[in-house]
C-alpha cells in the first residue's frame, strides 16, 4: 500500500504540474494587491495547487487501506490544502480543484491496479 501511496502522489504532482501549465490560472496576490501574501509567493500557477492534490491523493489510496482513518486523513487534507488560501496563494476553488484531481488519480489508480489483480487470478485459475 506505501507504494501505491507514494506513485498516487507522484501522479497527482505531475498531473498538477501539467495543468498548471495549461490553465495558466495567476495567483491572488497578483492580481489583488491586498491582502498580502503570509508565504513567499511562488512563480508558478495557481490552479491546480499540488499541496492539495497530493495531500488528497495520499488521504485517497490511505483510506483505502485503512478506512477507520478516513475522517483524520481528509481533515489533515483539507487543512494542509486551506492553509493555502490562508496564507494568500490560492484561490479556494483552486483548492477544490486540486483536492478533485488527487481523489480522482488515487481512485484511477486504485481501480486499475485492481482490475489487473483481478485479470491475473482469473487467468491462474483458468490453469
């Protein structure tokens, strides 16, 4: 499960990293000169954010494993992911945006890899 959890979190960063690049989406500060940002503003887009895309992705495929901890591990999501728009970097529907995208890349991740664990015991049994 750590390995999955760790290839959720890449992939979540990378297709982040992506989209920022498509949408191309300038952050508050820069287009709102108060108030000013709490953190270093950084360089690149704002949507979608990869704290909250990872911090789902990992919240995502953990529940998975460990479902009693559901709640703990969304609300450490959300608060790492707010913390943003607190800090005045992103947008809140950025963060809605990034959680979205680190869900739906676990759960896609999730169902293929359980898909193919299902194809091959299908095929061992076939033997």
């Amino acid at each position: 499960m750590l390995a999955l959890t760790v290839i959720a979190v890449a992939l979540a960063d990378w297709s982040a990293t992506g989209l920022k690049a498509l949408v191309d989406r300038e952050r508050p500060p820069l287009r709102y000169a108060t108030p000013k940002p709490l953190v270093r503003l950084p360089h690149d887009a704002s949507f979608p954010p990869r704290h909250a895309a990872t911090r789902f992705a990992a919240a995502t495929m953990l529940t998975f494993a460990f479902p009693r901890f559901a709640p703990f591990l969304f609300l450490l999501a959300t608060a790492v992911a707010f913390s943003r728009v607190y800090v005045g970097v992103h947008y809140p529907l950025d963060i809605i945006g990034g959680a979205v995208l680190g869900v739906l890349v676990a759960t896609a991740l999730r169902l293929l890899v359980t898909n193919r664990l299902r194809l091959r015991r299908g095929r061992q049994a076939e033997r």
